[in-house]
C-alpha cells in the first residue's frame, strides 16, 4: 500500500463566533464567513447560483483518536468504529459539512450550517449536487442493466 | 489568514480497474474495494450497517488546475470558477464521493458509486446520515426560531 504523506495548502480559513466547541445545532444555526485567499477569488465565479456546498476544511484543534468512541460521545450508545461515526477525533481530522449559501461577495462566502471552529483551515469547497451527491441521486445513476460482478 | 500547509498520511487505498480517467459512469457502476490500513480495522466497527458512507480521497494523479473551467469539460457550457464545479484539476485535489456499501471483510471495504482511481489514497471515510448531510436534512435541523442577522 503507497501510504505516502500527502501536503495541502488551505485555500481560505473560517469566521466565526465560535472559538471552543459549542453545541453543534448551535454553531449551525449560525453565521460563519469563509473567506477564500485573493488568488483564488476568480475560481469562485459561478457558486452564488449554488444554494448549498460542501466545505472541506482541517479539523485544526482535534488532537489524536481512539479506534473505538461511543457516537456523539453518547455513553448509553455501543462504542463504534471511529470511521462509523463522525467524530473529529480521527487520523485524518478533515471536517466535511454541507452548508446553505446567504451571501458571496468578493472573496467572502457567508454561510449557515457549518459546524467548523473559527480559524478552521478551508480546504476545498464543491458544490453540492443532488444526482452526485445523494444516496437517491447515487442509485438514480446506476446503468439498470447492469450487474455486479461476483468478487 | 493562517494558511500553513496542513499533511495527512492516507488511511488506505482504492483499489479497482481504472487505471486511466474513464466515462464517470461507467466507474461509479464498478465495484471498488478500499482497503484500510490494518492499523485502522478495528475504527471499521460498527461501518457495515450504514449503506452509503462517503469517501475522501485524494486524486493523485490530477496536474494543477485553471480558476475557470467549463464544467464536466463541456464546451457549450460558459465557463465558472472550479470551486463552483466538480473538476478533480483543483489547489487541493481532494476527491469526495459518496458510496454504496456491499460488503465489509476484514479490512477491505467493497463499494459501488466510487469514482477514483486505481491506487488513489484514502484519506478518511465517514458515515453519510441523511439529517446532516442532505440539503433538506440540514434545513429541517434549522431553528425555527433562528433569524440570520444583518451582517
């Protein structure tokens, strides 16, 4: 297995109110404003017509994991798999939350529903795309005639 | 803005029969297998019961990028920013995609719906739940009473 590091430079970073974890319902409810690096502004031509996106970022404050974590950190809930849950705790701490569109202006994206901490690092940022991007959409686009192999 | 590059080591790999960029679909209907390093088995508890699960990975072999684009490189498209687009050619080429689980072995994770190809390092896999990840789930997670602010 080629498990070679791989480096990213964020292309923007969070604003927020949120400095410390708060209740996640909370910091959805709220405005965040992604502001993207200046050189990237022109790449951002087109996303006001999106009314949500997906926002990669770093997941900058989390620090190490456990394999095993009871989900939402609910005890009366099984431990879990870290990778059947969405705790920040992870190898690889990327934050990956859908969020509605309010406002673009300039290099700047305000948002609701982004759970990310302010100073988050952006990472990327794609538009959501319901054939792409949904369970229904992803069985919607499956070729009807085809069958999966054995194997 | 704090834009200090940020690395991860990948968590494991994607394997299946596209070694070369090919028609999207015709990927997204193959089998994929992933295969987590064996370090992370035991974060795989618990993955088997959720049926689609999302996807991160890095496209290793996309080459820079132009801040406008034609989406899915049609022509007759006018061109938009990449961020408003799913172009794999991106300042950060991180694939993200969401998946159809089949089976879970050991290790070894098969899936439909995977468009990567042979060899991309995974960086994280995370359960997909509908009332955080779809755009009406987080819409319905909205205080009714919450008013934006001015801003």
């Amino acid at each position: 297995m080629n498990l070679q590091p791989v480096t990213f430079t964020p292309i923007g970073v969070v604003h927020c109110d949120f400095g410390e974890p708060s209740d996640p319902k909370t910091m959805r409810n709220a405005l965040s404003t992604i502001e993207i690096d200046e050189k990237y502004q022109e790449g951002l031509k087109g996303i006001e017509k999106f009314r949500h996106l997906f926002v990669i970022y770093h997941i900058h404050r989390a620090l190490g994991y456990d394999l095993l974590v009871h989900p939402m950190g609910d005890e009366s809930i099984p431990k879990r798999g870290l990778f059947a849950t969405r705790t920040p705790r992870r190898p690889n701490p990327i934050g990956l939350t859908v969020v509605e569109v309010l406002n673009v202006e300039g290099n700047k994206i305000t948002v609701t529903g982004l759970d990310a901490l302010d100073a988050s690092p952006v990472l990327d940022i794609k538009p959501y795309e319901e054939h792409f991007d949904s369970p229904t959409g992803v069985e919607a686009e499956k070729d009807p005639n085809y069958r999966p192999r054995e194997g």
